[in-house]
C-alpha cells in the first residue's frame, strides 16, 4: 500500500502524460 504522497505523485504523472500540451 502506498502512502498519500506517492500516490498523489503517480496521479500527477499519469495526468500529464494524459493530457498533451495545447498551443
């Protein structure tokens, strides 16, 4: 189990990876 933190770093990975950058 992981804690909150990591977690929360994971997400943001996973939502930049998901989310392309828009110019």
């Amino acid at each position: 189990m992981k804690d909150q933190l990591g977690i929360d770093m994971e997400n943001k990975k996973v939502h930049q990876n998901a989310v392309p950058p828009i110019e």
